[in-house]
C-alpha cells in the first residue's frame, strides 16, 4: 500500500505509523553470537545498520531497531531546520531497485532532534539498549567558517546523546559540501571536531573518557589521488571511523523512468562502485581505522562482499523501500550462510578477506 504513494509521502506516513506503533512492536529473536561485532568501543548485536535518510529527526530509532538492526543512524541533522529542496525531490526507479533523492538535508535542526533523543524510552533488546548514531550536516545558507562551525555546533550539542557522531561532507545535494573532503578543508574541518570531542568530554570528571567516536561519510565520487589524501587525513587526525560511501552523482545504465532527475543515486546500482571504493580504503588504512559499508545492499551476498572487502559494519535504506523490514531478517541468515560456507566463525574473521 505504501508503494502506491508518492515516495515522499510513503516515507512521511511510514514514520507516522512507527511512532504510533512502536510501543507494540515486538522485538527481534536474538541474534545468532557468529553475528556480533565489536567495533568503535561498541558491542554491536549485529553488523547490519540502518542508514542515515530514513530518521532524520531521531523520531524512531527504537522501533526500527525491534526489526532487527544492529544499530540505527539518525540524521543528517543541521544546526537549524531547514526545508530541503523543492518538491519533487524523492523519486522511485522500481526497475533498478535504486532511488534518486535531491532531499537538501530536510530536517528540523539540532535542538528538535536532541530533544527526541532524550525523550527515548530506550527499551532493552535482548537486553542492551539500540546503538544509534548521529549524523551530522551543515546549513545550505553557510558557508566557509560559519560552515566548519555547524558541524561543531551539532556535534556539541548531539554527540552526549548520541553512541557515535558522523561527519557528512558527501551529499551531493548541498551545494559546496562535498568540497570538504579536500585534504586542507577536510583536515580543518576534522581538526575542530576533534578538539570539540576534547572539550566536551575531557572538561569534567563526569564526562572524561567518555569520548564518542568520530565517523567520517565519503563520496563514491573520489578517483584514487583524492582517496589517497583523504586516508591520510583520516590516520592524522584521531577519528575512528570511515563510512564508504554516500550517494552517487554517476549515472550508470538505468531502465526506470525517472533515470534523469537530478540528485544522488542510491541503490543496487551503487554496490558495485561503493564496494570498490570500500575496498581502496582498506588497503590505504590498513585495520587502523573502522570501516563502515553501504551502497546497494539488499542481500546477505551484498552485505558479505563489503565485510570482505574491508567493513566491520555494513548499512542499507534504499532496499527497504523495496522489500519492507522483513529484508533485514533475511539479509542474516544469508549472511550466517556465507560465513559458514567459508568456515568463518565470526563476522571479523571475514573483514578484509576479499
């Protein structure tokens, strides 16, 4: 029924219906312990994520956790709400399972979803709390400092309620930020978000030690010099994490006939290129950073070609729209699949080994 709607209309009314059915919701059967990963200081019960996109404003990251994720990625959030970019702005091509969006982090601003943090109920799964992440933007109005300084902004105010903060400098639809994944920019920019983490969680004895991990969001746009300065940025600069990658500008062959609209590609036709990208920065990083997959994962096949190509965890949206909450169930017992067929014990005996 949801498929009958306008796409953005559909991804309106789902969340409308999670918060008002999240109370009833029940949880997922625990997951199998070959499933589990630790990873940024976190135990995760699985290493299947949600992506950023879908919970923009933290309104439901509980109930998306009772399908079964491992953990759930709220945002792109910005210092101040912002609109986003003309409607049509969300466009469905069903005949390549992938989606264009021009959204222009669409959001209601830091304050909105701290307070949706805090007001979590938090139920326990299994036991342990949802692991959820932020994901953090800049005003389309900013730029320059006033921009380098929204990141800071948000990252102050989110990062205490939040198991990780995420760094976006890769959405194509923001005019200007993808050109903070240059090496001098990039260094700035991670340089006071860095210093940010140390003030805010080094200044008293409540909070010391308390440091949340710094995840970086990267194009797959990136030919091999911008990745080579880029991981030597990321390793310079105290981080924890990278997330490979974001939507695509490209336009490989698509069927559907909404090929030609402007914005970022997601989807199945993103695995092959996001994979390959996943894979450069695992050679350049060498372990010392934490990798994170996403870009046309809509199978446990998928989600085991980015564990071997390098990522400790692996996030998916776009084949929800698609196949529905049942998909993420499905994606692990193919993935425990994979890992049997090639006597793999655990998840991180398989990272890297592609």
């Amino acid at each position: 029924m949801l498929r009958q709607l306008p796409a953005e209309t559909a991804h309106r009314t789902t969340l409308r219906l999670l918060r008002l059915a999240e109370p009833v919701l029940p949880g997922p059967a625990p997951d199998d312990p070959r499933l589990a990963v630790s990873a940024l200081g976190l135990d995760f019960p699985n290493p299947l994520g949600l992506a950023a996109g879908f919970d923009k404003n933290a309104d439901v990251p509980d109930a998306m956790a009772k399908f079964g994720f491992g953990f759930v990625e709220c945002g792109t959030v910005t210092p101040k709400p912002q609109a986003g970019n003309p409607r049509p702005r969300l466009f469905r091509l069903a005949k390549d399972d992938a989606v264009i969006n021009r959204m222009g982090f669409n959001n209601e601003g830091s304050l909105a979803a701290a307070n949706n943090l805090r007001a979590r109920r938090g139920p326990l799964l299994n036991g342990k709390k949802t692991i959820v992440g932020i994901n953090i933007g800049a005003n389309k109005e900013s730029s320059g400092n006033d921009r380098v300084g929204d990141y800071a902004w948000c990252f102050s105010e989110l990062a205490p309620l939040a198991d990780y903060v995420t760094i976006n400098v890769s959405s194509p639809n923001t005019p200007g930020l993808r050109g903070l994944q240059n090496k001098d920019e990039l260094t700035k920019l991670l340089n006071i978000m860095t210093n940010a983490r140390a003030r805010l969680f080094d200044a008293s004895p409540q909070t010391h030690g308390m440091r949340k991990p710094i995840l970086l969001k990267i194009a797959p746009d990136l030919d091999l010099h911008a990745l080579d300065e880029i991981a030597a940025v990321v390793l310079a600069s105290g981080i924890e994490g990278l997330i490979v990658s974001n939507t695509t500008i490209a336009r490989p062959p698509l069927k559907s006939r909404h090929a030609d609209e402007a914005g970022g590609l997601s989807g199945k036709p993103l695995l092959q290129s996001s994979t390959r990208v996943l894979g450069e920065m695992h050679q350049r990083l060498d372990g010392k950073i934490t990798l994170v997959g996403v870009g046309g994962v809509s199978s446990g096949a998928d989600a085991y070609a980015k564990i071997r190509a390098g990522a400790s965890l692996v996030q998916l949206y776009t084949a929800l729209a698609f196949h529905g909450p049942g998909l993420v169930a499905r994606i692990k017992r193919e993935l425990l699949a994979c890992l049997k067929r090639d006597g793999f014990s655990s998840v991180s005996q398989a990272v890297g080994k592609g």
